[in-house]
C-alpha cells in the first residue's frame, strides 16, 4: 500500500500531467483560428494552411515512431521536458516569423515536440494509472483545444495581433516547462512507486474474471509482429478518419446538403466536438464500474447509429446524430490506448504507443483530404455514408483484436 504522502504526491503530480495535456491542445487549434489574419499579414494564399498542418502532421508522425525508444533511452519526464521546451520556442518563433518561409520551419520542431510529448504522455498514464485517468486525460486536450481560440480571439479583439497571441501561448509552455524541470526527479519516482503497488496489489489468476485475463506477451524487437497489434493499428487509422473527417467536413455537409448558414452549421459542429469532451469526462466516471472493452465497442454502436440519423430527412435528428457521434467516438481513442499495455505486453508498450500516434496521425492528416477529393470529383451528400464506412472499418478492426486475444487467452489454458 502507497503511503497518504506518497498518494498525495501521485495525485499532486497526475494535475501536471493534466495540466500538460491542456498545454498540448492549446496549439492544435491556434493555426486554424488565426489563420485569416495571418494569411493577409504574411501575403500567403488561402490553402498554405493546409501545407502549414501537413508539416506540422508530417513532424509528429516522425517523432512519434522514434518516440519509443526515446522513452526507453531518457525517461518520459526528460522527453516530456524537452518536447514542451520544442513546442514553446516553436510558438514563439510563429509570434516573430518574418515571412511564411519561416512558418514552414517553425511547423517542424512544433509537429516533432508535440508528437513526442503525446506519446509519452499516452505510454505513461497507461501504464502507471488507470482507465478514468486515460479518458479525463483526453478530455484535458478537448479543454485546451478549446482555450486556444479564445486566447487567440482575445488578443485578435483586444491587441488587434496575431503574434501576441502565439506569444501568450509560448509563455505558459515555458511556464510548463519550469514546472516539469521543478518536478523531473518525481517521473520515475512515480512510476516505482506504482511498479510496487501492482505486485502487491497482484491476484492470483484463478481469482481473475474472464475480461481481465491475458496471456503473458514476451518483448519483442519488432512489435508488428505480435498478433492484434496490425489490426489495431487499422483501427486507430480510422478512429482518427473519421474524428478529423467529421470535423473538416461537418459544416461542408450541413451547408451544401442541409441548407443551412454557415453559422449555424459551425454552432452545430462545436456540439460535435463537445459530445467528444463531455463523452470522455462521463466516461472516465464510467470506467470505474465497466471495462474499456464494453466501453470501445459500445461508443462503436452509438457512433454508428449516429452517423445513420445523418441520412434521415428530419433536421432534428441529424444534428442529434452529430452529438451522438461525438458522445460515441469519446470513450474509443483514450480506450484502446490504455489497453495497450494489458493487450501487448509492458515492454513493449512504449515503442507501441509510439507507433499507435504515428498511425493515428495518419489517419488525421490524410484521410479527410481523401474525402474531400471524393466530394470534389462527386457530391458532398456522400459524407454520411463515408463517415459510416470508416466507423464500421475501426469496429471491424477492433473486433478481430479481441477474437485474436480470446484465441490466444485459450490456448494458453486459461478458462473462460
């Protein structure tokens, strides 16, 4: 058992992490924000953002993969540290770029700090806390992704600048970053601590129930090689789709194929993105009570029905479809990530989570694109039907992972 000073110390340092998850959103959605102002300033066209978001994209990709092994090599809390360091001279070097040219260079170290400390993150909350934490972790980044605009707005409204903005939201990730400096040595603290509390907190695995039995998984060099890792690559590709698909393209759908103002499509799809923040906030409650298994397939129904009231006639129902999607897709993402370490084995859980990031990012940055080539050269009423298709591929993915992991929990004599 963790001593009251040791739990008030897990607790103490778990807010930093939280706090650090509300940091990593932030930025997400400042480029999108700001854009229309920046574009003028800097003389640039309309769609260099999306070049902007493929460099950023293509920079977490790469640290991602790489991600692993760093952690395996520095310690989370240093990678942490150094990727917040990244992010934050990154921003602050958006807020004195002269030109676009410096914008594109910039977007590398802030693509690389930001994959790198979302991994790792990811990688460490899986491993040393449990599934609540995960699914309020996430709904952190939904708070900063939602703070990254109002700060941009107000300096926008309040400074009439752009820049001023980036500059605030480089100082509080340099303020993180003196936090995680003043806090280094409890990383691994933490984690032994942790280590010690799950072997005496171990049972016996006849004591065990059917769903949290799992065949011992030895490590290996090359984790693709390992049964249900591939599939579940699969399905985090299309979790992520179909998030950034809908988000992209939700207001484009509405407009172009509901009739409806720009505005009000753009209220809609915030009620989207909410029911994914509020979803994970719920579900974190939820966890406590039912296993993220039920949970990740249940958020696949839900998102199923709701991407089906997307094809309906009544307008109530189609826009209580977005929301339900949202509320669906909430308890998948931060789910399948906490399983990684029971499913995949603890060491090599590191190097996975890497990739699963890797993979996700994929997902977002060049899925969404693909459907808007296929609306451009079709119509754009073919949104709810590709929303459904990627959804129907993730649970498809997701369910031969569990057949594959019943498959190998019988062959190693355990009852179920």
């Amino acid at each position: 058992m963790l001593s009251r000073r040791s739990v008030a110390v897990a607790t103490m340092f778990l807010g930093i992490i939280y706090l650090a998850f509300i940091s990593l959103g932030i930025p997400d959605s400042l480029l999108g924000s700001a854009w229309p102002v920046i574009r003028p300033d800097m003389g640039a066209s309309f769609g260099f953002a999306g070049i902007l978001s493929m460099v950023v994209a293509g920079g977490t990709i790469v640290s991602s993969l790489v991600s692993g092994s760093l952690v395996q090599r520095l310690g989370t809390g240093k990678i942490t540290l150094i990727s917040c360091c990244l992010t934050a001279g990154a921003l602050l070097g958006f807020s004195m770029a002269p030109s676009i040219f410096w914008l594109v260079l910039l977007a590398i170290p802030l693509g690389l700090g930001g994959g790198a400390i979302d991994a790792a993150l990811n990688h460490y909350v899986a491993e040393n806390y449990k599934a609540h934490h995960m699914n309020w972790l996430h709904c952190f980044w939904g708070v900063g992704a939602t703070l990254g605009p109002i700060i941009m707005s107000f300096y926008m409204v309040k400074h009439n600048s752009w820049r001023d903005g980036y500059t605030a939201v480089s100082m509080i990730q340099f303020t993180l970053a003196i936090v995680l400096l003043v806090t280094l040595p409890l990383w691994k603290r933490i984690a032994v601590s942790r280590e010690h509390e799950r072997l005496d907190s171990m049972i016996p695995q006849d004591q065990v129930g059917p769903e949290l039995k799992q065949p011992a998984i030895s490590s290996k060099a090359n984790v693709l090689q390992i049964k249900g890792v591939k599939q579940t690559l699969i399905a985090f590709l299309f979790y992520c789709g179909v998030e950034s698909t809908v988000g992209l393209w939700g207001t484009s759908y509405l407009v172009g194929a509901r009739n409806m103002t720009a505005e009000t499509a753009a209220g809609w799809i915030s009620l989207y993105y909410g029911g994914i923040t509020m979803g994970r906030l719920i579900t974190g409650f939820i966890t406590l009570k039912i296993n993220n298994r039920v949970l990740i397939r249940c958020g696949q129904i839900i998102a199923i029905a709701g991407g089906g009231m997307l094809l309906l006639p009544l307008p109530q129902l189609f826009l209580v479809g977005l929301i339900l999607i949202g509320l669906g897709l909430a308890p998948i993402y931060p789910g399948l990530l906490h399983e990684t370490p029971t499913r995949f084995g603890r060491d090599n859980s590191a190097k996975l989570m890497g990739y699963q990031m890797a993979v996700a990012y994929t997902g977002t940055t060049f899925l969404p694109p693909l459907f808007g080539l296929l609306a451009a050269q079709t119509t754009i009423h073919a949104f709810p039907f590709i929303v459904i298709a990627f959804i129907i591929l993730m649970m498809m993915s997701a369910e031969k992972v569990n057949h594959i992991l019943n498959n190998q929990t019988k062959s190693t004599g355990i009852n179920c």
